[in-house]
C-alpha cells in the first residue's frame, strides 16, 4: 500500500483545499462503509484520505426554501431519526433502511451510497425517484446536478474534473469495483 495521508479537516473550504492539492489518489470518508473494506481489501490505494465528518455543514439536515438539505456526512440513522424529514420523503427514508445493519447505517450515508456508486446502493433509486439534487463544491465554486447524473456504471461515478476542474465523489479517475458489504 501506498503512504496513505489522513486528513481531517474542519470546514469545506479546507476539504476543498486539500483535495486540490492532492498530487495522487485522494478518497473522501464520510461514513467509511465501503471505503475504508475497499482498501483493506487492497480494491483501493488511496496516498490522501479527507474524513469530512469534522465538517459542521455536512453533518446537518436543515430546512431551505422549502426543501431538505442533507449533509454529505449525516449517517443513515440520523436521517432515519429526523421526524420532519421521514415525513416529508418516507420513500428516501424507505431506500436508506435498505443499506445493511443497525451498525452500518450507524456509519454509512447517503453521500457515501451515491459517490460509490455501487450496483447495491439503496438509497440511490429513491432519491433518482425522489429528483434529488446533489451539491457539488470544488476549487471553482458549486454546482447543483441530479443525483442520476453522478453514478455513471458499476462503481463509475461521473468525474466532474472531465468536465471542470472542480471535483466531487471520484478522485483523479479512480474507478475500483464495487463490492457490496450488505444485503
């Protein structure tokens, strides 16, 4: 395995910071489901792992303009916890009551589900459903694009650096295997 570098930083900015600087494969850990089995499996060999979990507006639900916002890093059980967000969505809530245990909803997100963009994430077809719209920063500012626009092919999600040089779910065109950890 390569040098692996673990950051953890504090505010999107930085995030955004360092993975513009990354000179290698970088990987981002929100709930750490599926990458943290893909590179102890040796699927993946990130050199720069971001943790944006430390990020205070990816930890948060919040109401705007009549919408839900939901943070890149809220786990499954928050978002199943939130009364006003069950309520509104109960077939988003449905989808992510489908990723694994107790335990790995305790850790996974619906980020996560989507940018891994593997063939058993359940969360992805209710929010495609849904017509979610994914929030996209990079060192070139944000975009808002459909959730049906990130996953491309089994474990492909679309590269927004062919397109721009911001980035999103994959990191310098990283495109490992899927590997279902739940059924």
């Amino acid at each position: 395995m390569n040098s692996l570098k673990y950051e953890a930083p504090s505010s999107l900015g930085d995030a955004i910071a360092l993975l513009a600087r990354a000179s290698g494969t970088s990987r981002i850990l929100a709930g750490g489901t599926d990458v943290i089995v893909q590179m102890e499996t040796d699927l993946i060999e990130p050199e720069l792992l971001v943790d944006i979990k430390k990020i205070p507006e990816l930890r948060r639900i919040a109401v705007e303009n009549g919408a839900f916002r939901v943070g890149a890093a809220v786990t499954g059980m928050e978002l199943t916890d939130h009364q006003a967000f069950c309520k509104a969505w109960p077939g988003v809530v449905d989808g992510v009551k489908l990723i694994g245990s107790m335990q790995i909803k305790g850790r996974a997100t619906m980020g996560g589900n989507l940018c891994n963009a593997s063939p058993a994430a359940d969360s992805v077809p209710a929010l495609i459903a849904a017509g979610a719209i994914v929030r996209v920063a990079g060192p070139n500012g944000t975009r808002d694009v459909p959730v049906e626009s990130v996953p491309t092919g089994r474990a492909r999600p679309r590269s927004p650096r062919a397109r721009s040089s911001s980035r999103s779910c994959s990191r310098r065109g990283l495109h490992a295997p899927a590997m279902p950890i739940c059924a």
